[in-house]
C-alpha cells in the first residue's frame, strides 16, 4: 500500500496551483464538480491554489502571465485528457498532475488502447471501428456496445442487441464523435482499479440495476453498489490488479488514474479502458478505493498533486 507520507509535496515545494476544470468538453458538468473538490481539499492544506475554467482566452493569458507554478489538471474528456493541455503546459515547462502527452492521447483514444493491448497479448473484447461517412457492415457477434472513441463517462454509449438497433445507435454515437467503436458485450462482473504513484488502491466491483454503467449510473443514481474490497478470490485480486497495472504501464501512463476491467462468466478477464483524469465527486471511484486504502480525500489530493513534481 502507498505510503502517503512519502507520496506528498509541500505548500512550499509546490508554488502557486492553478486547477484547471471545466473547459468545453462533453464532461464539462463533472469536470466542474472534481475542479471544485480538489480545490477546497488544496485550500484546506495550506496551498495557494486558485480555479480556472479553462477556455483559450484565458489559459492564454495565464500562461503569458506566468501567474502559477504547477497546475493540477482536473479537464475530463477532450481538450484536457487526451494530451492536448498537457502539450501546452511542456511547451511553457510548467509541471503538471498525471499522464504525459502520448499515453494521455492514447489512452483517451479506446480503438488505439485497443490495438495496443492486442500487440502485446493482453484481454481486450473483440471489437470494430467505425467511421463516420463510411458504408461498414457489423463484423463482431451481437450483442454489442458501441462507444464514440473518444469520450468518457459512458457519454453516447448504447449497447446494441439487434441489427435493426445499430443504425440508431451510431447515430447517437456520431453525435459526440468521427469514430466509434462497436465492442463485443461481456456478460458478467465489472471491475475499476485505481493505479496511484505506481501502486494498485483496493480493487471495486460495480453493481448496478441498469443495463450498464452508464452515465445515470456514475453520477446521478443512488442505487449502483461499490463493493470494496471486493469479493473476488485472493488469486483472482493478484490476476485483476497485475491485469491493471500491466495496461496502465503499456500506454505509458503514470501518476494516476483508473483502469475498468470486466470479468465474463467463464472467470475471464478483460480490459475495457483507462480513464488518466477520473472523476473527483462525491459519486466517483476513486476516493472510494482511496478509502478503503486508508487514504482520505485530503492525502489523495495531494498524492496526485505530487505526481507533478519536476
């Protein structure tokens, strides 16, 4: 388990903190919500941190200005997690929360996550890539879940029982992205697994009422189950965080982030995707496995923030 007195940055070693939240993205809502979480977490311990909802006007001239030190990246989604803002903060070698430029890209982008677990031997469901504008025929076993390739929070996600229902579904899915990718449904458990400072946090399982995971699911039910720790077997924990740890590691991602994980009816594992900017909010996972780590809000907060250290 981390220690977390190890896994710390001080007021003073940290500078001024800019958390940049918000911005454009489809995940805007709850990028809000972790933004403000981890801010009054950072005030609370003495940091001199400060909000921005990020937009290029103003990013712009905070840069130009050189008004912070580090910044703490909560942006989910598009613009924030897929490399992008981390791109801009090397070119102004400002130290920042999280994954670099290329695994942020990566593992934003599920069909490239995808290709790049397969290479290597590692579970992923069978899947299909579909472009927009292109006349493409369903390859992959129904019942399927289509997913827009580069978004997060189950946002445009349908799972697909019938080839009458697909048409509908890609074009929900078209709304939010170019791409989609159409992946072979898994009947069975869900897992996430919280990689923090190069360790894995007590695995979850995910139960809920609905068809899926959804977005309803994460954020605005009351009724989906965190069972943590969960109730697998100790060599099935072993097998599920060693799984984890291997896909974060293969997109070259680090410092933190969550890694979901479905297990089939035959005990099989596999990988789903890798969120580099999880959710902060009361209904997010990982305080949740923090939690059951020992670590409360506070210590994760500037766990995280100590992965930005130069």
């Amino acid at each position: 388990m981390i220690d977390v007195a190890k896994a710390v940055i001080t007021p003073e070693q940290a500078g001024r903190i800019v958390v940049l939240y918000g911005g454009q993205a489809a995940e805007r809502e709850i990028s809000l919500l972790t933004g403000q979480a981890i801010y009054e977490a950072l005030v609370q311990q003495g940091f001199d941190a400060f909000l921005l909802d990020v937009n290029e006007q103003n990013l712009r001239d905070q840069l130009s200005n050189k008004t912070f030190d580090r910044a703490f990246i909560a942006l989910h989604g598009r613009f924030g997690e897929d490399g992008t803002i981390q791109g801009l903060l090397e070119m102004f070698n400002i130290p920042y929360t999280g994954s670099g430029v290329l695994a942020s890209a990566l593992a934003m982008d599920k069909f490239r996550s995808k290709l790049l677990w397969q290479g290597l031997g590692l579970p992923t469901p069978p899947y299909q890539l579909f472009r927009r504008g292109e006349l493409q025929s369903l390859t992959i076993n129904l019942p399927c879940i289509l997913k827009p390739v580069h978004e997060g929070s189950s946002i445009g996600m349908t799972k697909v029982n019938s080839l009458d229902e697909l048409q509908n579904a890609l074009k929900k899915a078209y709304q939010f992205d170019e791409q989609v990718l159409a992946e072979s449904w898994v009947t069975g458990r869900e897992f996430t697994v919280t990689i923090l400072q190069g360790e894995a946090l007590p695995i979850i399982e995910l139960k809920t009422p609905r068809e899926f995971y959804d977005y309803e699911a994460k954020y605005t039910t009351n009724d989906t189950q965190y069972i943590c720790p969960c109730e697998l077997q100790s060599e099935e924990r072993k097998q599920l965080t060693q799984l984890a740890l291997d896909a974060f590691s293969a997109l070259g991602c680090k410092g933190w982030g969550r890694v979901d994980i479905m297990q089939d009816k035959s005990n099989n594992f596999w990988l789903l995707e890798v969120n580099t900017i999880p959710g902060m909010t009361t209904h997010s996972l990982v305080p949740k496995a923090a939690k059951a780590g020992g670590i409360d809000f506070n210590q994760l907060v500037v766990s995280i923030l100590a992965t930005s250290k130069s």
